[in-house]
C-alpha cells in the first residue's frame, strides 16, 4: 500500500489528498529520500542492514522496480557514489535522447575492473531484505538485482534462484529474463576470473559529488 501512495505523492495527484494524514506523511518521507537516488543508495549500503528503517525500505523498493533506477543502484554498488551519480546523470540523458557512455555501461556485462567484493555482499544483504519486506508482486525488482549481484560475486547458482524467482511472479520480467538467458549460456563476469585486484572506483573521490 505504501509504494501506491509514494507513486501518487510524487504525481501530486488528486488521489495524494484523499490520503489519510498518516499514510501521506509516510508516502511523503518516501518520496524524500527517492529525491537524490545514488545518495539513498550510498546511505543504505553503508547502514549496518538492521538499522536500515522501513521508509529507506520503501525507497529502494520504488527505485529498484524502475529499470533506470535499480541500474543506478547496481553500477554504483560495483563503484562509488561518484560513479552513481555519473550512471544517473547518464540515465537522465539518456531519456533525452542520448547514449549511455560505455565505459558506465560495461561492468551491466561483468566487463571491466573487480568490484568490491563487500559492498557487491551488502547491496545483495540489501536487495534481499527489500524482497522479504515487500508484497510479492512488488518483489520482481528486488530478486532481479539479487540476482546480478550473486552473478556478479560468481555465484550463478545463487543467482539463478532469485531470477526464477522473479519469474515466477512476472514471466515477462527483463532483467530476470536477461540474467537467465546469461546463465543458461554460462557466462560469469569477465572478473571472476582474474585475480583480485583493487576494488572498482577507486581512482575516483569517493563520495565527492559534481551534478
């Protein structure tokens, strides 16, 4: 019921004033941290997960049902903030008509430097918690960036349980599509097979912002 009242807190909708007082000011806390997507993201992976409260719950639910969003989340989740907001910048542009830079877009594939195993471990503690608070049909999001960040850590077969997952509650849904259609072709990330290295973005300014 939440994330229906966020969708129309963010519309400014006729249906947000029909709301009871309580549920527009949780659906407007939301719609708060929605506001800045890779600081929500940066905040929530560096939160002990039990300390993660349910409107930041609700939030990543939201992002991570919409393809731009959650794509967001998990380039970021394999860099840094500065490489969010560089993905989402790119997203932003990209509904305008341009390209998405391939140097962003490369590590979607498993292409480019290692991630950081840990926080490819805390986004996925994350993603899976946001699975077992939410509806189930709400659900498909969530276990769709379970399942490329168990992919990601090299764990296909981990993987291929949240993307069946998500299909069995959307058979259509895209991104599950794609990790099992990279599973059954039993493609791995090109970085599980090298030898560690020094996490991705570190050569940026972590948490230096430039919008």
């Amino acid at each position: 019921q939440l994330l229906g009242d966020v969708e129309h807190a963010l519309r400014r909708s006729r249906d947000r004033r029909r709301l009871p007082p309580a549920r527009r000011t949780a659906a407007d806390a939301v719609a708060a941290e929605i506001a800045d997507p890779p600081e929500l993201f940066e905040r929530t992976i560096m939160q002990p997960i039990d300390q993660v409260d349910m409107t930041r719950i609700a939030a990543l639910a939201f992002c991570l049902e919409r393809p731009a969003l959650r794509d967001v989340a998990l380039m970021q989740w394999t860099g840094d903030l500065a490489t969010g907001d560089a993905v989402f910048r790119a997203q932003t542009a990209f509904r305008g008509g341009e390209s998405v830079p391939e140097d962003l877009a490369r590590p979607m594939w498993g292409e480019g430097a290692q991630p950081d195993p840990a926080r490819l471990r805390a986004g996925l503690e994350l993603c899976r918690r946001v699975a077992s608070l939410i509806a189930p049909e709400r659900r498909p999001g969530a276990l769709a960036a379970c399942a490329w960040l168990a992919w990601a850590s090299g764990r296909s077969t981990h993987a291929a349980f949240y993307a069946d997952s998500a299909l069995a509650i959307d058979g259509t849904h895209g991104l599950s599509e794609i990790m099992r259609t990279m599973l059954d072709a039993g493609r791995l990330p090109e970085w599980v097979f090298e030898r560690p290295t020094s996490p991705a973005g570190t050569g940026s300014s972590r948490g230096s912002r430039v919008r």
